[in-house]
C-alpha cells in the first residue's frame, strides 16, 4: 500500500528532517515494506535515500526560468526528488490553479518521468447535488490527464473532508473509489481527516491502495502508526 503525508506549510527545515529520521527508523525497526511518502514544504526538500520518498508538493512547469516565487525541475532535480503532488484541492481552490495549467504541470513532469501523485475531490456543494452531479464534477478533473501514466497515483480527496475531521461513510469511499478505478488503474489513495482512530478501517476497504494524510500526519508517531496498519492488513 502507498501511505502518504502531506506536511503543507509546516514544520521548518530542521523539524522536517527530523521527523524524517524518525519515520525512516520506524520502518527499519519494524521492517515495514510499505511504499511511504513525505511531502515537505518547498524550503524543507532534502536529497534523501533510504525508505521514505521525498516529493514536492509543487513545482512550476519549466526546467528554470523568469518565475517569480515558483520552483521548476532544476531545483528539485537538485535534491534528486523525482516525485510530485499535483491537482491537491488547495492548490485548486485556494490558489487558483484552474485544469488548464493542472494539466500543463502533469505533463512537464510526466515528461520527465516523475511519480505523480494526482488529486481529485469534490467541494461540499457539489457533493450534495448527489452522486451523479459528483461524479461528473470529478471526471472534470481527469481531463487532459493520461490516466494510463505508469508513475501515476491518484488521490480522491473530497474537499470538504480535509482538515475538519469529517470523512464520507466507508460505503461512500467504496462507492466512490469503485467508480474512480473504472476511469484509471492506477493505484488509488483517499485522503481527508484520515487519523490514527480511523486510518485501519479506511485502509481495509475495498479499492483503497493507500492513504494520503495531512494534519495527523504531522506527528512522526501517529504516521508511524498508519504505516504499521498498512503493513499488517497485508494488503
Ligand atoms: P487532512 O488529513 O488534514 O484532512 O488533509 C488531507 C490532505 O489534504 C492531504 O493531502
């Protein structure tokens, strides 16, 4: 299974690469053979091998170049990362990236042969105009994205379920995810308020390759812990 964190715009540098070391010790000591991902801020990359792969949660779609506050290849290429989040609903709804440039940067990257791991998810509204009304907002978000890509993962995050501790029904994930795996056969993440007391049962339903988890991820213990659950449902 994938388990994932998505630090966001926390922890510092020197935070991140502790919390690093520590995820990296826990999968030692406990020989955890899970594929484990760490997104820290832009200004906590770090050229790192061992377990846990580093991505960026963003980068601009060029190699270098005349673009003010972004980074491009060049300077992640610096720390070797090679794996990329793209699509997260913040960066859609809160910074604005429309589809149009999602799909610009998948393809850059895709080009280079990075791990892209690509978000999708619906915003609350949408969610209650009903399962169809979702769906077809979802499926929005696949266009112009080459859902055979072999370094693709996909993450299904509904908006609304991300940092408020509320989460769909197990029958909705299921539902949802069933639906999403006709679309692409790449692997398939849910994120969204995903927290020790519920990570288990998450990771146990049906069409569910893994997690993606932001605020309870940011204890190197409780996402420890998820990476333990992962490793014993044996999936
Ligand atoms: P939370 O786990 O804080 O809900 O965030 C999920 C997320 O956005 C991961 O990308």
């Amino acid at each position: 299974m994938i388990i994932a964190a998505n630090l966001k715009t926390n922890l510092t540098r020197e935070k991140t690469n502790k919390y690093i070391s520590e995820v990296e010790s826990f999968l030692r000591e406990k020989n955890i053979s899970e594929e484990v991902l760490v997104f820290p801020a832009t200004s906590s990359l770090i050229a790192h091998s061992g377990a846990v792969t580093i991505g960026a949660q963003n980068a601009y779609p060029t190699i270098k170049g005349a673009f003010t506050g972004e980074i491009g290849y060049e300077q992640l290429e610096e720390f070797g990362i090679k794996t990329i989040l793209i699509g997260h609903s913040e960066r859609r709804h809160v910074i604005g990236e429309t589809q149009e440039e999602l799909v610009k940067k998948f393809d850059f990257y895709k080009e280079l042969g990075f791990k892209i791991v690509y978000c999708v998810g619906e915003p609350l509204e949408v969610r209650e105009a009903g399962f169809e009304n979702m769906m077809e907002y979802i499926s929005k978000q696949y266009e112009g994205i080459d859902t055979s890509y072999e370094n693709l993962i996909i993450a299904y995050e509904p908006v609304w379920a991300i940092g408020t501790g509320l989460t769909p029904t197990s029958e909705d994930i299921v539902a949802i995810h069933g639906e999403l795996k006709k679309k692409s056969l790449a692997p398939l993440l849910y994120g969204g308020s995903v927290k020790v007391t519920n990570a288990k049962e998450v990771l146990a339903l049906e069409g569910i390759d893994g997690v993606l988890v932001g605020s309870a991820a940011l204890y190197a213990e409780h996402f420890c812990t998820m990476c333990e659950y992962a490793q014993s449902l044996n999936k």
